[in-house]
C-alpha cells in the first residue's frame, strides 16, 4: 500500500496537469475571441454553453461524476472564459489606453480588500504593477485625477453593509470616469500574529465596514473589544507589531498571510455568501464592444414637480433599458434635494441609450455620464440535465 505521501505526490501530478490544461484552454479562449471579432459574433452563446454542459454531462456519468458536479465546475470554466474574451476584446477596442507597467490605487495598505480586488482586475492584464496605497477614498481619487495612477479601485457597496455612501458622493465632484466593474468575495477571518487560542482574543482591530458585516458574531462574543483603524491592512499591520496573544485582526486570509499571520476562525460575516463591488476609475472613458454585455452608469437630480423621478424612469422603459440599481444621495447644499445614481445594462453607444438620454436631458436639472464599462455579471448558463 502507497503511503500518505505517495498518495498526495500523485495528486499534486494530476494537479499539476489540471493547471498545464486550463491554461492551453484559455489560450484557446482567445482564440475564440479573435474569430468572434473577425464575424462581429457576442461574447456570450448560451446555447452553446448548454450544448457543452450536456455533453460533458454525458462523457462524465459513466466516469462516476456527478452532474452537480460537472456543472459546478465547468460553469466556473466557462465564466472565467467569458471574461478572458471581454478582456481581450477590451484591450482590443481600447488599444491606445495600454500600458506596459500599469498603476493602480486603492484604499489601506498591501494586503487590504481594495488592494487584492485591485490585483484580481489587473491579473489577466499584467503581472507588472505600480501599487499606491491610500488613507482615504479621496486620496484614491486625487492619484488617479494627477495623472500619478492609471486606474483607481473604489468599493462601492457589499451584500451584507449595502452602499458605501462616501464614494457615491466623490463620484458627483470628479471628473473621472468609470470603466470596470468587479466583484470580489469576502470571507472575514480572525487572524493572530503569535500562537495562541481563540477563547484568549480580548480585542479586535479591523476596518469599520468588516466589522459591521460580522455584527452577528462579535454579539455572540460581546466580551471582545473592537478597536477601529482606516483599513484592514493597518489593522494586520498592528496585530503583527504588538504580537499579543490576545490580539487579533478581522481581514482576508489572502492579507493575514502577506502580514505572516495566522487564522484562528473564518465565515464571521453575517452573510456567508458576501462580495463587495468595485468600480474601477480612470481619466479616460473606454469604449465598450457591442460584442460585450455592458453597463452604463450615471447621475441625475430631477426637477421638485411631483412624478418628475417616474417620468425619468419611464424613460428608461419606454427605450426597453434595463435598471439594474438605483441609489439616491443628498446634493451638498441643496437640502432636501436628491441626486440619483443609476446603473443599467446597455451600452452607452447603442441607439437605445443615445435615445434614452436625449428624452432624460429634457426632464431632468442635471445629467451626467460617470462611465459605460463591461459586464462582470456571468450568469451561469443551466442545463436540463443538471440534478
């Protein structure tokens, strides 16, 4: 009989073999890509991906897999596929805007959530990149507006806390636009710097958004003190200089091992599955392929007549526009006035749109454009033949 090591050794090999096949596979992405530029053909064919789950559904029964299974992991295949083609005919579309050492800002230091959201939208771009960590969502803009950073990466709002109302309010004063949007996960773990239990943890240092989201579980352990700091990075960064073994950090497993610490507890969110969006800023817009889903967003402040939001709303439906978020912030100075931020799927390009906006410029005091950007929103394509 092999022994335990033996048998992890072959795994690793068939590992190993996985990661040689997935990245001939995204090769083969762009390809696929190329062919769908040269015939003007969208990104997405759903028809296709049903025709693909059913077949492998098919090869992989007699092997003993699942179509749980199968589906599970392929509709995660197919999702990274997709985006590696809208990636690739973005850069297309947008050659000029390339940079070979792209920069990017974001808010707290190595390691906080903006940061590795940042990492995860320049991954299929560059392996190369300037980071600038920021004190505040301001200083992200300002890096970005001086001409210092390419891009910035502000979050915009979490499944759990909801809006994050500061950077909506930048949004208004900017000049910048929008040209990405990204979603990442966010699994909140307690993390100490020394070796120690987590009955002995009598304070927490964390970021004031982590530390809402897991509300639920700092109730159930009320005997812990939370110390806030600007961002998740200061709060490891501080764990790791006090080395206490009663000290710990809410953040990412990916950011306690940046900080070389270790993780006492994971899951502390009250919402288990919890992302939080991004927008990605730039000082140039960047046109969107028709060949790519796309989102536009933008701001507008309605007259004080009564029905004027749902004559702006109706604007959209009689353009057959989908809204996808609606958010309303005060206007600075304007009490009791509000500005409202719109997301909705089209392409600012499309004659809906163009149409759209000319009906909205005639009822509404101000409209503005904050950035038409690619759809990050995969929705998995489902087979009859999953169980």
């Amino acid at each position: 009989m092999p022994t335990l090591d033996e048998i992890r050794q072959s795994i690793n090999e068939i590992d190993t073999q996985l990661l040689t096949l997935f990245a001939k596979r995204r090769a083969i992405s762009i390809e696929v890509a190329k062919n769908k530029i040269a015939n003007q053909r969208p990104v997405r064919d759903q028809r296709r991906e049903q025709e693909l789950l059913a077949y492998l559904t098919q090869i992989g029964h007699p092997m003993g897999l699942s179509s749980h299974f199968i589906h599970r992991v392929f509709q995660l295949i197919i999702e990274e596929s997709v985006l590696t083609q809208q990636d690739y005919i973005q850069q297309q579309q947008n050659a000029e805007l390339d940079e070979k050492t792209p920069s990017v800002a974001y808010l707290g230091p190595l390691g906080s959530y903006s940061s590795l959201a940042a990492r995860k939208f320049l991954s299929r771009e560059t392996d190369e990149i300037k980071e600038v960590g920021c004190s505040s969502f301001s200083q992200v803009i300002k890096e970005v507006e001086s001409g210092n950073c390419k891009y910035g990466v502000l979050p915009i709002e979490n499944m759990t806390s909801g809006s994050i109302n500061d950077v909506y309010d930048l949004m208004q004063q900017t000049s910048l636009s929008i040209v990405a949007e990204l979603t990442y996960p966010i699994d909140h773990c307690l993390l100490a710097a020394v070796d120690t239990e987590l009955d002995n943890i009598e304070v927490v240092y964390g970021h004031p958004q982590p530390l809402t989201q897991s509300s639920d579980y700092f109730d159930q352990h009320a005997y812990i003190k939370k110390v806030v700091c600007e961002s998740s990075s200061a709060a490891m960064l501080r764990v790791k200089e006090l080395a206490s073994p009663n000290a710990a950090a809410i953040g990412s497993s990916e950011g306690g091992e940046i900080y070389g610490l270790s993780q006492l507890a994971s899951g502390l969110a009250n919402q288990k599955d919890n992302c939080t969006r991004f927008w990605v800023v730039a000082r140039n817009p960047v046109r969107v392929s028709p060949l790519i889903p796309a989102k536009t967003t933008f701001i507008m402040s309605t007259t004080q007549r009564t029905g004027s939001l749902v004559e702006a709303l109706l604007v959209l439906k009689n353009n057959n526009i989908n809204m996808t978020k609606l958010e309303s912030r005060p206007i600075p100075g304007n009490p009791w006035e509000e500005m409202f931020y719109v997301d909705v799927a089209a392409n600012l390009e499309s004659d809906e749109m163009q149409n759209a906006i000319k009906d909205l410029e005639k009822c509404t005091r101000l409209l503005k454009i904050l950035g038409c950007y690619p759809s990050e929103d995969v929705h998995p394509t489902h087979s009859p033949t999953a169980e």
